[in-house]
C-alpha cells in the first residue's frame, strides 16, 4: 500500500464530513439532551403534546425548572409550542428530533441490560 492511497481514502471520508454549522448545532442539541430532566421532558414530548402542568406532573420537578429546561430545549430547536388560550402547549419538534431520544434511550437499554447491540 503507497502513502497516496491512504490520502485518497481520507479525502473521500472528509467529503461525508458534515459543514461547520451542522456540527455545530448538532453539539447543541446533543448537549440539550445530556441532562436528564430534559431528556425525560423529551421521552414525553415525543409521545404527544403536553403542557407544563402536565410535564411537571410527570417528571416531578418544580414548574419553574420545568419551564426552563423548555425554553432551553426550545432554543436549541428540540421542541416546538404553541398556544391554546393561555396555555402553552410543547411538542417534539419533527421525526428526527423524536427517533433521536428513542435511539440514544434504545442504546442505553441495551448497556444497561446486556443485550446485544443491532446492526
């Protein structure tokens, strides 16, 4: 094998690297998610609308902290709201959004019990 072929190779995989602003805001969200009342917060946002007295409820946390992992996740483009009078109403924004809590939670599953990964 020359040197030549290992930079032809490595040009190729560079080319499927994703631009800047994509690992940029991807880091972001990955980061959003890293915490675990948010990550419950998503689980349950995945499955359908809720409001806040639903989320807090439903994660045990205080709605002020609630209603700051929201914003968080809102800013980072993880959730969506909308009104219903003076309710505010927050889902999963998007498929992508949604399969990636199931995943990363999938995954931990299979670490935390032992069984085999998937291909």
């Amino acid at each position: 094998m020359y040197a030549r072929d290992n930079v032809a190779g490595a040009g190729e995989r560079q080319q499927r690297i994703p631009g800047e602003p994509e690992i940029e805001a991807a880091t972001e969200m990955l980061r959003m998610l890293a915490d675990p009342t948010r990550l419950r917060l998503m689980t349950l946002l995945g499955a359908g609308e809720h409001d806040v007295t639903a989320l807090v409820a439903a994660v045990g946390t205080a709605r002020p902290a609630v209603s700051q992992h929201l914003a968080k996740l809102r800013l980072a483009g993880l959730v969506s709201v909308r009104r219903e009078g003076r309710r505010a109403v927050y889902r999963a924004r998007g498929g992508h959004v949604r399969r990636l809590v199931t995943e990363v939670l999938n995954a931990a599953s299979h670490r935390v019990t032992g069984r085999p990964e998937h291909d």
